[in-house]
C-alpha cells in the first residue's frame, strides 16, 4: 500500500542530486549583471564557450554539459594542500581587487554566480585570492577566466573572513576581461559571503639561488612585477622588463643568499633618453645611480652601481624602484648581477 509514496520520494530525491550536477555555462548567464545589460537571449556577455550552443531555454543549463564537481579540490601546483602564507609586508601596487556588490551577484536556476568584468592594462601572471566568510563546514568553488578553470574546497572559517588562494592564471593581454565564481544553489549570503577576489601579481619565473661561485643573477623572467604598466617582455629579442612608464611601478626578486659577504651590484638596461633617478634596495641598503643613455631601450650596457651586504645566509629581497622619471619611459632592465667582492 506504501510503495508509491516511496517511490516517489526516491524520484524526487534523485531529480535533486541531478539537478545540482548539471555544469554552469562557464561563460556570463544570458543575463549577466554587467555595466550594460545583454541584448538578447542567444549572445551571453562572455566569449561562448566555443564547442556548446547558446542555450535556447535560459531556465535550464546547456543538456551537452557534463556534471560539476564542486566538492573535489584540484591539485594546481600544491595550492589546494599547500596553502601559501601571505607577507605582511606585502606591496599593494598592481593588485587588481574587485569587491562584492548587489550587481556582482547573480542566482542562476542550479547554481549561483559571481560576475567581475573588467579591463588589465597590462599581461602578466597572477595568483587568484578569494576574501570569504563560511558558515558551513566546507564548501566547492569553482572560478573561470578565459580558458582557465579552477577548483577548491573552502574551509569554514568560524564567523571570521579568511583569504585563500585559488590557483594562479596568466594575462596574455591587456583589455577586457571576464571571471566568475561559481558556487553551489542557495549558498550566497546564507552560509557563504564573498567580500574580495584579488588577482596578485607573481613572479613568471621561480626563486633565485646563488651560484656556486657566490655570484647571482637576477633575470627579468624572475621578477615579480609590482605595476601598472611595467611588464616582463618574453619576446626573445626583448626578454626585459619594459614599458617602464610609471614612477611607482618596481620590480623584486626573491634570492636564496648562502654565502655572507659584500657584493658589487651592476644594473644592465638600456634607455633612449636616460636621466631617470633609480634606486637598487635590499633591506635597508640603498644604492641610487642615474639612468645612462644607450641610444635605444633595447640596447643594454652595464652600469655598476655600488656595493651591498650579506651578513649571514637566508632568504632576501633585493628591489628595483624608479624615484624620477625624465622623458617618455625610464628605461628597459635585462638583470641585475650580484658579484662577490673578492
């Protein structure tokens, strides 16, 4: 005499579950909370993705899609297990930081989303930091830009806001861009509050070490851009960092120093019109020299500026900042060489 009742209650179970595990359209929704609204049903705000038809009925998720998993991390380069603890001293210049309002938001029929267009002007690499508030004990993320696709596990966080890093992506160009993170249904502002996503720059290399002979290079690749403008040029014929045109734009490396001792420090850049005022900082040592003239920003000549430190082994920053600018741009910097003083 029961079994319709349970039979149905089953069904409806199992038309939840599957609901919850149709993809979104990694693109806007049809109607995306952008600065101007979508002009009609089959033109999402976004590139569509470019194997998937626009979805004719913008009630339901495209039928070709494959089922989200929301609830398994993906294993990026550690950072799902290895979560990476942020510098207080972290410099602010070049983050791209966008903030959660009531057009950011958009509750989709299976999932929610989170929308952020915007314009970079620069490429570059970057790592993806959420600022978030949980009430439940975990929950599955999913963040898109462009090709790239992330995924996460967000722990709670007892009431209090916590940065996590997602994964990193790189910039190919400047101009517009579009992201979006996508939560599970009936999430947002319930046990989930998003407050900030970041993208941070990162170095497009790897930590510098010492050579054997105590000697270190510090290459473009290996700097971390902290700019607006300034970026790593990886064309061969460049292979510098270039349109340095912006004062407040700098450059860092990270160095693994194992050998104390004094070092000769010597810039190797090239400028079309020099006279810029540059300092070279590692801790509290400075060393300022004046930009030379090469004839052209890609014709690069050494210029020795002084002497710097190590007093025992460890992990240090050395810095490029520009303190004046004299023409169109500063000038173009291939590496900096640290020379034991023998």
């Amino acid at each position: 005499m029961n079994r319709l009742p349970a039979c149905l209650t089953v069904l409806a179970l199992s038309l939840s579950f599957t609901a919850w595990g149709k993809e979104p359209d990694l693109q806007p929704s049809p109607k995306p909370v952008q600065a101007e609204p979508a002009k009609t049903e089959d033109k999402p705000a976004a590139e569509p993705a470019p194997a998937a038809e626009p979805a004719k009925d913008e009630a339901k998720a495209p039928e070709a899609e494959k089922p989200m998993d929301l609830t398994t991390a993906v294993d990026m380069n550690d950072f799902g297990s290895d979560e990476p603890v942020e510098r207080t001293d972290l410099p602010q210049r070049g983050i791209l930081g966008f903030e959660v309002g009531e057009k950011t938001f958009q509750n989709a029929e299976h999932w929610e989303q989170y929308n952020f267009p915007f314009k970079n002007k620069r490429w570059g690499k970057y790592r993806i930091r959420l600022t978030y508030t949980l009430k439940a004990s975990t929950l599955g993320v999913q963040f898109k830009l462009g090709a790239t696709t992330l995924k996460k596990t967000l722990p709670n966080t007892s009431g209090a806001k916590k940065q996590t890093t997602l994964g990193e992506i790189y910039l190919a160009n400047a101009g517009d861009q579009f992201m979006a993170l996508y939560t599970p249904q009936g999430v947002g502002y319930a046990t989930f509050i998003l407050h900030e996503v970041a993208l941070v720059p990162v170095t497009e290399g790897a930590q510098v070490q010492q050579a054997d002979n105590g000697a270190v290079e510090l290459f473009a690749k290996d700097a971390t851009t902290w700019s607006e403008n300034m970026r790593y040029e990886p064309k061969p014929e460049k292979n510098c960092l270039g349109f340095w045109t912006d004062v407040n734009d700098f450059a860092e490396w990270e160095i693994k120093m194992d050998k104390p001792g004094k070092y000769k420090v010597a810039v190797h850049q090239g400028s079309a019109t020099g006279g810029s005022e540059v300092a070279v900082q590692l801790g509290e040592q400075q060393l300022k020299f004046t930009v030379p003239n090469t004839g052209d920003f890609h014709k690069h000549a050494e210029v020795s500026v002084g002497e710097v430190e190590i007093k025992t082994p460890g992990t240090y920053r050395l810095a490029i900042k520009p303190q004046t600018k004299n023409g169109g741009a500063i000038m173009d910097v291939e590496k900096i060489v640290l020379a034991p003083v023998s």
